[in-house]
C-alpha cells in the first residue's frame, strides 16, 4: 500500500503552519509593481494568497488579499495552532486583526476613487491592466462585498479582474462561525459584526449568477458558490430569521445541477451534462455534513468525485500506474497548460479520511494515504511552503511556489487523516 511517511507528515504540518502564518498579517514585506509604479505593504489581518513577490514572469503575482482565500486560510488557523502551540499569541492577534481588516474592506459606507490612483504613474506597457476608472468610481455599498479581492493594504484592488464574486462572504462567515466555536476567546461584537454583513449580503445575492472560484469568466451559478451561499445561511438562520427560507431555495436551485450522464453534479447549473469541477467537491469538504445531499459520503458527492478520478487518470501523464490519480480543477483546464493541483489532490484525500473516519471504510482511508504518499512524492524538500501545481508529466512545481491555499489544504488534510487514524 501507498502511505506517506509520518516523520514528512509533521515535518510538512509544522513547515505549512509557518508558511500560512509568514502570510498572515505580513507587514514585515513590501512588493514594488514597477509596471504600475505602486508600493505595497500588507496591513495587519490581511492575508497574502502568496508571500512571493513576483509579476508574471512567469510567476504569478497573488500578492491580493483574496476574501476567499482568506476564509479558507481562517478556517484552518486552529489546525496552525495545534501545528505550532508557540504560535497561539499571533493567531488570537490575527484573527482579532483579520475581522477589523474585513469590516474596513468590505464598509457600505466606504467610496471608491473617481480615478485610478495608479494611472499617472503606470508605464505604457501596463496600462491595458489597469482598473477602468468608472468602475472604480462605483465602489461603495454592497459591491464591496461582490469584490473578490483587494490590496492587501487594504486598498481597493486597482487592477483588471474577474467580478462579481460571491463565494468570499459566504466562506468568511462560515468561517468566522467555525472560528468561534473552535477559539471562543477570539469572540468579540466586531466578530458577530463581519458575520452578519456577511450574512446580509449573502441573503440579498445568493442565487444569482457570478464569477466562480476559479475567476474564468462568464458570470454564472457555479455550485462551488451556491453551496457556500446555502452553508452559510443554513448555519446561520438560528441569528437570521430569513436565512432559513433562502437556505431552503438555495438547495433546491442546487438540485437543478444534478448530472444525469455522471450522477453527481454539474460545475454549474450553465454547464453542459457531464462537466465536472474538483470546486464542487472543495465545496462540500467546506461543509463537512455528515447528512443529507450534500454529504461528503453522499450518493452525488460520491459519483462526482468517481467522474474526475476518472478524468484526470486519463488526462495526466504522471498518473500512468498510480492507485490513485492526481486531480486538477477541470478537463479543459489551461491556466499554467492545465496541471494538478495541491489544493485539490489534498482536498480528493481530506474527503476520503473523512469518509474512513466516518463509516470504518478500509478502501476510503487506503486511498486517502495514497493521495498523501502522492503529495510527499511531489513536494519540495525540505518540507516548507507548498506551490500551486506540479506539473502533470513531471511533478516538478508550477505557477505560484508558495500558495497559501495549500499550506491550509494540507493542514486540514492531515487534521482528517488523524480522525480517520482515531476512529480505526
């Protein structure tokens, strides 16, 4: 059997913990984007997606402060602490940081500039990248909650990007509510604050079409956001009476994206039968429901993940004779030429050591250690941060060297393998 080696397995949780932190609250850092002649220093509780500083060359710049990522990185700051105890003051610290920054970023009552403050300073060859002036211009109210990211100073993101997005809100109060039962100490009215605009934004625009996880446009329904959305208000509606209804709509329009050629789900409710997403199955992992259609051991959670096990065994070429296959995000994927990814080969063995400590299935844990022995096997050593993608021929890393996504995917991935390993 392919298994990971245990001695790697702290090694990394421990190098993971430092990575996510080294991005946490990161004043210690400037990024100089000479192109746009703009200087960048990181507020306290603002969360880099990458520490790295670097322009598409061909690293790619992911000095943002991303909302979803974010709350996928708060989520996991728990799993930090118990990696690194030392570490417990900076999180408390962060986390109060990370609400006040969110409130900042995110206030109805903020304006946007009426023109871009980078364009007199931006060379002519940038300039194509630059945020059009009006739709800066229209910053304020509810669109900063639709903004998938923003400097991570705090400033609004000056850049040409893919909006709305709607999954960042949703994430974060699921997030914030998962923070304050794990870390009650964190509580404050400034928590409960960022949980109900988040909230309140999510019940006035859940449902309706918007740009998924993976920034592609058009604008559509992925179900990576409409489950978030429904995850939100459904553990939400004890503090919001209308939650509970919109919750209720929101499963049903899920239920519009059952695949009948696969018999899991769509990526979307746009997507053609048979196009699947490893988003969808990120989302349900989110969830964490032991009950119900969107269980992780659930019959359509089950078939999708079966649908892109089999995709990417065919499509990579370093899956050639492995017991299980490493997973991209999609088959016609083509951001770095289309590779595996960390995050979500963590995330197809995160499932699976849930599903084993759930119901005892043997299979389920056997194939969660071998997705976990396929990270050692493509990892840097000596364990530290983890990239984005490794290639899908080689397994060398690609596109961004440092993700903090992945430093929180395997945190979270190894919290699971040691409940699948106390259940056995």
């Amino acid at each position: 059997m392919d298994a990971p080696d245990p001695g790697w397995i702290e090694a990394q949780r421990l190098a993971s913990a430092r990575a996510m932190r080294n991005a946490c609250s990161a004043t210690h850092l400037i990024h100089h984007r000479e192109g746009f002649g703009w200087r960048v220093r990181p507020a306290a509780g603002s969360v880099l997606a990458s520490p790295r500083i670097a322009g598409w060359d061909p690293e790619p710049d992911y000095f943002h402060h991303w909302i979803r990522d974010s709350a996928i990185v708060l989520r996991a700051v728990p799993l930090a602490i118990r990696a690194d105890p030392q570490a417990r003051p900076f999180w408390l610290r962060f986390i109060a940081d990370f609400v006040t920054f969110s409130l900042a970023v995110s206030d109805p009552e903020r304006k946007g500039p009426a023109v871009n403050p980078l364009r007199a300073s931006t060379r002519p060859g940038h300039a194509e990248f630059l945020r059009p002036d009006a739709e800066l211009a229209a910053l304020t109210g509810d669109a900063w909650l639709a903004e998938p990211r923003v400097a991570a100073d705090g400033l609004p993101d000056l850049e040409r990007w893919s909006r709305p997005q709607d999954d960042g809100p949703a994430l974060r109060a699921s997030a914030m509510m998962a923070i304050l039962e794990d870390l009650p100490e964190a509580a404050s009215p400034q928590a409960e604050m960022l949980i109900a605009r988040d909230l309140a934004h999510t019940l006035r625009m859940a449902g309706r079409p918007s740009v998924g996880p993976w920034e592609e446009a058009p604008p559509r329904r992925t179900t990576f956001t409409l489950l978030a959305q429904w995850d939100a208000l459904d553990r939400g509606a004890a503090a919001c009476p209308d939650c509970r209804a919109s919750a209720d709509r929101l499963a049903a329009l899920i239920g519009t994206a059952q695949d009948d050629t696969t018999g899991g789900w769509r990526e979307s409710i746009e997507a053609p039968a048979g196009h699947t997403d490893a988003a969808t199955c990120l989302a349900i992992l989110h969830l964490r429901r032991r009950h119900g259609p969107f269980a992780i051991s659930a019959p359509r959670t089950r078939a999708t993940i079966a649908a892109l096990e089999k995709t990417f065994t065919a499509l990579y070429p370093i899956n050639g004779g492995r017991a299980v296959p490493a997973i991209g995000r999609w088959a016609g994927d083509a951001y770095f030429d289309g590779n595996p990814w960390y995050p979500t080969t963590l995330g197809f063995a995160e499932l699976h050591y849930r599903i084993a400590a759930d119901s005892g299935e043997a299979a389920a844990f056997t194939k969660a250690e071998a997705w976990m022995h396929l990270i050692e096997t493509v990892a840097p050593r000596p364990p530290g941060p983890l990239p984005e993608q490794f290639d899908r021929r080689t397994g060398a890393p690609r596109s961004c060297m440092d993700l903090t996504w992945s430093a929180a995917a395997f945190l979270e991935a190894v919290a699971a393998r040691d409940a699948a390993l106390q259940a056995r």
